[in-house]
C-alpha cells in the first residue's frame, strides 16, 4: 500500500470480501425491497402524494454525499469511514422501522441515503486496496453479484414479509446484516494510516452539497411539479450554477480540496466518469421502464416483467467477472469500448421490437444490455483505481460513483419527461369517440391500466397499449444513443492508461500525465 497505508494480509481478504459483500447487501437489498412495500407503506402511513419522495430522498442524498465521503476514506483511513457508513445506514433502517408518518419516514430514509452514500463508493476502494490487477475483475463482479441475487431476492422477500409480518420489516432486516458485515470487518480488516493534521474543505464540501443537492433537487421536481422553465426551476439552477462556481474557486485554494479540479481536469478521469454518467443514464431507463413495457404493452404478469429485469442484474456481475481476462491482454479501454458497443447492440434489439413481439426478445435484450453493462463499468473503475496512489484511490472510487448516480438522476428526469409528453400527446390526439372513455391525465394511465379490462372497451384498451409502445420505443430510442454516447466518452480517455502525476495542492501543475503504469493493447 501506498501514502504510509496498509491493508491486511492476503490470508484474511476472503473474510474481508464477505465483509464487503454484505456490506453491499445493506445497500442493493434496499434498493429492491422497499419498491414492493410502498402501497402497504401509505395504507399505514397516508400522504399518498408524498410517497415518490421515499426514493427522491434517498437518491438525492447519495448523490450529495458520495464525493464528499470519498476524499474521508482518503484522508482517514477506509476502515473507520466504512465503520460510520455501516452505522448511519442500520441506524436509518431502524428508525424507518418505526415511522409514524410519511414524513418521519422520509427524514430517516434521507439518513439510509447517507449511509449509502457511505458504504458504495469505500467498498469499491477497499475492494481496489486488497486485490491485484489482474483479480479486481473477479472480485467486482462478486460484488456486482449481490446487485443481481437483491433484484431476483429483494421483492420476494418484501412481498413476504409486507403479507405475513409488516412492511416495517423491510428495515428491520438491514439491523443483523448490518450487525454481521460490521463485524467480519472488525475482524478482518486491519489497516494502519499515518497519522498527521488534516486541513478538512468544510466550506468545499458544503457548497459541493448546495450545488449539487439542488441540481438533483430540479431535476428530479422539474417538469413533475413545475414546468421547467418556470420559475421555481430557474432559480434553483441558477442557485445551483453559483454554488457550483463557487465550489470550483473554493477548490482552487484549498489545502485538501473534497474533489481535486484535476478530477475534471485529466482525460483520462473525466472520459472514465463520462461515460459512467451514460451507464447511469443507461440503467434507469431500463430499470424505470422495460417492466411497465412489458405488463403496459406485452400483457406480462408482473413477475415476469420483473424477471425481464432481474437478467439485466444476472448477466452484468457475469460480464464483470469475466472482464479481467479481457482487460489484461487488451486493456482498459478497449474492454469498455467493447462494453458499449454491447450496450448499442441492445439499444438496436430494443428499438426493432414490433408491437407484438415475444416477452423472450425482451428478455434477451436486457441480458445483452447487463453484458455491456459489465464490461464497460468494471474496466472503467479498475482502470481509475489502479493509475493513482492508495491516498487518491477514495476520490476516484468516489468521483467514479458520483458520476453514475447523477447519471440516473439525470436519466431519470429525461426519460420520465420523454415518456410523460408522448403519453400526454397521445391521449391530446385520441379519436373523438374513444376521449371520453380514456383517462385525462398521464398521471392517472398507469392506476387505470391495471383495472383495463374492466374499466375500458377493447378498442380503448387498444389504444392505450399503442400509447404505451410508442411512449416505450421513444425511450428505447434514447437508450441507443446513449449507448452512442458512451462509445465517444469512453474515447475521449487516453489509448494507454497511465499512473496520473498529481497533487492537491493548488500550485501544482496537473495537466500532464507521465510514468506509464499498466500498458494497454
């Protein structure tokens, strides 16, 4: 280890990667469970227009913190900041537990959110510590394996216990996960950091948040509840562009900036967290939508909606696992290049479906998009991790995490834009005989869908369908040049991964790139 750190010895990384797994249980079970939950969740606790923030919250605080957590594994230590992760997370999960209102509710899944925020990102980084080169393939995608087991696991045991116990449960389960992962870390984990005076960026982090939290903030409300160019969304990005500029002139002076301007500034850094921008982009537009395509348009049940989902989250820890082999003999870039080109090719199976098709192309059409999904992503993260020193591995691991959140994020609000204008289109522009049978209002589609064939005549149900495919295709269409844009992003990193010759401090000069590390092709 580098920067005076050391991790513990190769004898105990076995116990530390279980650790670390359950560690990402906490976060990816949480991810999965509390969507199926949520109509027990407001019978019990009301404010039904309030329930979207339980997830708002949730990725809104992650997205805040990520960063900010990343430069504290850096200068304390990952073991002591996983610690505190752990420990926010399960004490979040407790008090949901016990809400008793929609609000208390959504003020402690904000303290899960930092928690989350928390466990990703150091768990990737002590991942990136104990591991070789060559092994970090393998063990990201033991890692990304959890991802898949919570999206087949997650809601069956939520159906479970919200039917035979209490949706409360839901939380109560994060408190003896939390319990074993804290402890097989104590355990087994042993680090030992050189201890000196750290100058921690408070008002950096602070408008790093400001800024941030309300760029998520606009873009999650904008165009829900109001239009995006009125008012209330003006003013909170124009507030959010100046806490912003203010975090860049921030950085510039500070002795141990939260998030270096070499960040942005390297190649090699911002093509890498470009591109996993897109992989966000890419994953909640099909995570968001592919299930409602295919109960909307192809009649699924719910099940297999969700199992048209569930082998994206299989075949993506496969692809990751795999992606070792790939990136050794033809390098990092190459491998993430071959990964997005994967993602197109589903893009294209997605955009080509007819309006009756086989649940079976849909299904295949996710399993190729978690393939690219692996072999872009995990080339990407080791590729960062393995070009800086232990003492800059957090903010990388970080900067790498922060990017594919805000990517969803941002997917988010332009897939759900896309899908809520087509659909408002679609039923502005129904035929006169069929206005009155069909529901007014986008928001009111998808609660009328499940009631179709008692509430509509074939002929109006028919209707619906169509809107909800070409609402589906238009997305479809976006994953693809998304998937395009990845291709370029990933292009615009250097054609050999370098060791990154940086600094902190603000006199340094950062802009180039020397000491070659791992060569490529």
């Amino acid at each position: 280890m580098m920067n005076g750190a050391q991790q513990s010895q190769p004898a105990g990384r076995g116990k530390v990667l279980v650790g670390l797994m359950l560690t990402m249980t906490l976060v990816a079970m949480d991810t999965t469970i509390v969507a199926t939950a949520i109509p027990a969740i407001v019978g019990d606790l009301g404010d039904f227009t309030l329930f979207a923030w339980v997830f708002s919250i949730y990725t809104l605080v992650q997205a805040v913190a990520i960063p900010i957590f990343g430069k504290l594994a850096d200068l304390y230590g990952r073991k002591p900041v996983l610690y505190a992760g752990i420990i926010i997370f399960v004490a979040g999960s407790a008090l949901s537990g016990i809400s008793w209102s929609m609000v208390t509710l959504i003020i402690f899944r904000a303290l899960q959110g930092i928690g989350a925020a928390v466990l990703q990102p150091i768990v990737f980084t002590v991942a990136g510590d104990l591991y070789t080169l060559e092994e970090r393939g393998r063990v990201q995608g033991w890692l990304s394996s959890v991802w898949g087991i919570a999206a087949v696991l997650g809601p069956a045991i939520g159906g479970l216990f919200t039917q035979y116990t209490s949706w409360r449960w839901i939380f109560y389960i994060n408190v003896p996960i939390g319990a074993l992962a804290f402890a097989m870390i104590s355990m087994n984990l042993h680090e030992h950091i050189a201890r000196r005076h750290h100058h921690i960026d408070y008002v950096g982090s602070a408008l790093l948040a400001l800024g941030v939290g309300l760029l998520t903030f606009d873009l999650l409300t904008g165009g829900i509840r109001w239009p995006w160019l009125s008012l209330p969304s003006i003013l909170i990005c124009a507030i959010s562009v100046l806490a912003l500029a203010a975090f860049i002139w921030q950085e510039r002076r500070a002795p141990e900036p939260v998030m270096p301007l070499w960040v942005f500034g390297k190649r090699l850094v911002l093509g890498s967290n470009l591109a996993s921008v897109m992989l966000g982009v890419l994953v909640i537009g099909l995570s968001s939508f592919l299930p409602t395509y295919a109960q909307g348009v192809l009649h699924a049940s719910a099940l297999l909606a969700g199992f048209t989902l569930a082998v994206m989250s299989i075949s993506w820890p496969i692809a990751s696992s795999f992606a070792a082999k790939i990136y050794m003999p033809i390098g990092f870039r190459n491998t993430a290049i071959i990964g997005a080109f994967i993602c197109l090719i589903s893009g294209f199976i997605f955009t080509t479906l007819p309006r009756s098709t086989s649940i079976l192309f849909v299904v295949l059409g996710s399993f190729v998009m978690g393939i690219g999904l692996g072999l872009l992503s995990t080339p990407l993260l080791v590729g960062l991790q393995s070009v800086v020193d232990w003492g800059h591995r957090g903010v990388v691991t970080g900067s790498n995490m922060f990017a594919r959140q805000l990517g969803q994020t941002i997917g988010a609000a332009i897939f759900g834009s896309i899908v809520n204008a087509s659909l408002a289109s679609w039923l502005a522009h129904a035929p006169a005989n069929l206005a009155h049978q069909l529901p007014q209002t986008v928001d009111t589609i998808s609660q009328s869908f499940d009631t179709a064939t008692a509430s509509f005549s074939p002929t109006a149900t028919a209707y619906l369908q169509e809107g909800f495919y070409h609402a589906s295709h238009s997305v479809f269409i976006g994953l693809a040049i998304i998937a395009l844009v990845s291709i370029a992003s990933v292009l615009l990193t250097p054609t050999h991964f370098k060791q990154l010759d940086i600094s902190d401090h603000p006199s340094d000069d950062t802009s180039t790139e020397e000491s070659s590390f791992f060569h490529e092709g």
